[in-house]
C-alpha cells in the first residue's frame, strides 16, 4: 500500500513539472511570436545611438587625422594586438589620401544622421557597425567602457526592428498600407519577430551582465563597503569636472554614504526590480541619475548617454503611448502656429512730396475729398491761397 502511495505521489510531482514547463514553454513562444516586444524604447535606443555617434564625430572634427587618420602611428602597436578582425583595417587605411578618410568620415556622420531619421534602418545599421568598428580600431585608446558597449548592442540591433516607431520607415510602411499594396514579405512576419525579441532579449541580458558584474566588484572593495567610495571618485583629477560641486557633496559623509550604497544595491538588484511596476519606476528613475551624475560629475557623457538610452528599452510601450498622447497635441498646434503664422501688412503708399506740391492726406493725393480740405466746406478749413492774396500790396 505504501509503495502505491509513493508511486502515486512520483507521477503527481512528474505530471506537475511537465505541466509547469509545458506552460512556461507556451508563454515564452507566445510571448517570442506574438507582438514586436519594446518597440518604442528600442526606437528611443536608435535615436540615441545615432545622436552619440554623430556628436562624437563631429566634436572630434578638428583631431580627426591625429586621432584615426593619418597621424595615429602612436597606436599601431595596439592595433596589432586587437581582437578585431584585420580585414576591417582595409576600411581606414592610414596610407590612403587625406581625402579618401575625411570622405568616409563625412559618410560616417551622415550615417549617423540617417539612423537617426530611421530611413532604410535595416541597411544603415549594419554598414554604420562595420564602418564605426573599423574606425575605432585604428586607435583603441580613444573611447572608453560607453563606446565599447555601444559596439555591442549595435550588433544586437542587427536583428531588431529599430525603425518600427518614430521613423521615416514607419511612416512609409503606413502610407503603403493605406494604399493597400501587398507585403512582399508577409509570410516571414514570424520570422522578423521572432528575431526582434531575441535581439531584445540579448540587449537586456547584456545590460543585466553589466550591471550585476559591476556590482559584485564593487562590493569586493573596502571603500565601497564602507560607504565612502564615492568620496576618493571624486578627488581625482581625471574625473573632477566640476571641483567646486564635488567639494561641497564631500563635506556630507551621509550623502556620501548614500551615493556609494544605492550604487551598488541598485545595480546589483536591477534585474530583480524590474519585475514589479513600482519598483521598475525607482529602479529606472535611480540608475538614470546615477548616470547623468556619472555624466555631469565625472565627465564620461558618452558612457552616460549610451547607459541612458539602453536602459529606454526597459519603459513600457503603454507609458511611450500616454506621453505620445500627451505631447502630440502641444506639438502639433506648436507647429500649425508656426506654419500659419500671419504676415505684416504691407505698408500704406505715401504721396510724394515736392516744391510744388502741397500736403495732403493720401486720399485727396488721390482725388477723393478728404473733411477740412480746400473745397469741402467744412468748418474750420483753411482758405487755399489765390494770387490775390499773394500779390504784394500796390502791385
């Protein structure tokens, strides 16, 4: 009777597991297959990462050739040793004309810009990844963990529809359906989904790695364990920005203390406080200001700015939504004014005025008798002068 007992209770803990997983199966495909998944934020993503690129190029105009071009020798030797592969060093080749690289500069830029606008983001991603890779392998000592990570989720956006919101291709994909031309790639919709949640998926868990890693390091340190980390950060040179700001938050060891601990615990839990709606809005709205402090403080804004921007694709598509709601109405009558913005009236003409001509209003320049003219007859007008009264006495 017992062995039947226990038998039985073998196959209810069996049956219950296979249930379990056949279920956790069903909810990831359908949650896989159903719906592009973080569309507004991995739009948000793209225009970020285009906005970084095209300020980093732009700013670095002026040292161009000393930083890539034709004056990065210092950095050959780093060059040798990279894990890149060799063939992208055909790209920027330092012994090409000074105009050939300053021609794949501008292209680079102009890149940018298009991912950016989100016009033809599937072919202006993957050849914006292989010309920024090729770029910054010529010098590996320019950029820094931001640029690195922006290289890797770049890979990752290969796969995902970047261009589904806020784009020039969205905005051609709807007028193509409106006119109700057939898809030529209908059949495949699964396939692109599919392989933009995946994408997404690998984004998340890239950030997730980052954060938790940079965590556990952290609490490996002393000064991090005793809350005062945050201090030594800020007595150094390299990263002092901003020496009079830094110097009045390190007087507080309690503010100290709080900067140092809530770094580590928000990063370190992140991933676990984006499953509930109230902790998700503490943990983005904390690990968003820890970056602008990053930024502002320390000087490392393109380290923040790529944070920031793949930390967008964690706000929920419902919350874009509300503020496109919100937003759009402000944004539309702000544009109507500006388009039916009502010209100035052209100026009245004004009679000429000579030695021989009297003055008068416009109207009786014109012919039509004005009140308190010569010859209206009205009250108070002043006689008009004959050559009677003008001839000198006696004449």
């Amino acid at each position: 009777m017992s062995e039947d007992t226990g038998t039985l209770g073998v196959r209810e803990l069996v049956a219950g597991a296979t249930g379990w997983v056949r279920s956790t199966w069903a909810a990831g495909e359908s949650w896989m297959l159903d719906s592009r998944k973080a569309s507004y934020g991995v739009a948000v993503l793209r225009i970020g990462f285009g906005l970084i690129i095209a300020v980093q190029l732009v700013a670095n105009w002026g040292d161009r050739s000393l930083a890539w071009g034709a004056g990065r020798s210092f950095a050959q030797g780093r060059v040798e040793v990279d894990e890149f592969p060799s063939w992208l060093d055909v790209l920027f080749d330092g012994s090409a004309p000074p105009w050939t690289f300053d021609l794949q500069y501008v292209a680079l830029i102009v890149l940018s810009v298009l991912l950016v606008l989100g016009w033809r983001s599937r072919i202006v991603i993957p050849v914006l990844f292989v010309l920024y890779l090729a770029l910054f392998r010529t010098n590996a000592y320019i950029g820094d963990g931001g640029i690195q990570l922006l290289r890797m989720v770049l890979l990752y956006m290969l796969f995902v529809d970047t261009s589904g919101r806020w784009s020039l291709d969205a905005r051609r994909r709807r007028a193509a359906a409106a006119a109700g031309g057939p898809s030529r790639f209908a059949s495949w919709a699964w396939l692109a989904t599919l392989l933009h949640n995946g994408g997404v998926v690998l984004i998340a868990f890239q950030i997730f790695v980052v954060y938790v890693a940079s965590a556990m390091y952290k609490i490996q340190g002393g000064m991090w364990q005793h809350g005062t980390a945050i201090y030594y950060v800020f007595q150094l040179d390299e990263f002092s920005t901003w020496p009079a700001v830094t110097e009045v938050m390190g007087r507080s060891g309690v503010l100290i203390a709080i900067l140092s601990y809530s770094a580590v615990f928000v990063q370190l839990f992140f991933p676990f406080l984006l499953l509930r709606r109230s902790t998700r809005i503490l943990a983005l709205v904390a690990i968003t200001g820890m970056h602008l402090g990053i930024g502002v403080l320390m000087g490392l804004m393109y380290f923040s700015m790529t944070m920031i921007a793949i930390d967008a694709i964690f706000i929920r598509d419902v919350t874009y939504q509300a503020a496109e709601r919100r937003l759009a109405p402000v944004l539309r009558r702000g544009w109507d004014r500006v388009r039916r913005r009502p010209r100035a009236a052209p100026p009245e003409p004004v009679a000429p005025v000579g030695p021989d001509t009297d003055l008068q209003p416009v109207g009786a320049a014109a012919g039509h008798r004005t009140e308190g003219t010569a010859g209206s007859g009205g009250a108070g007008a002043p006689e008009r002068p004959t050559p009677e009264t003008t001839m000198p006495a006696g004449s």
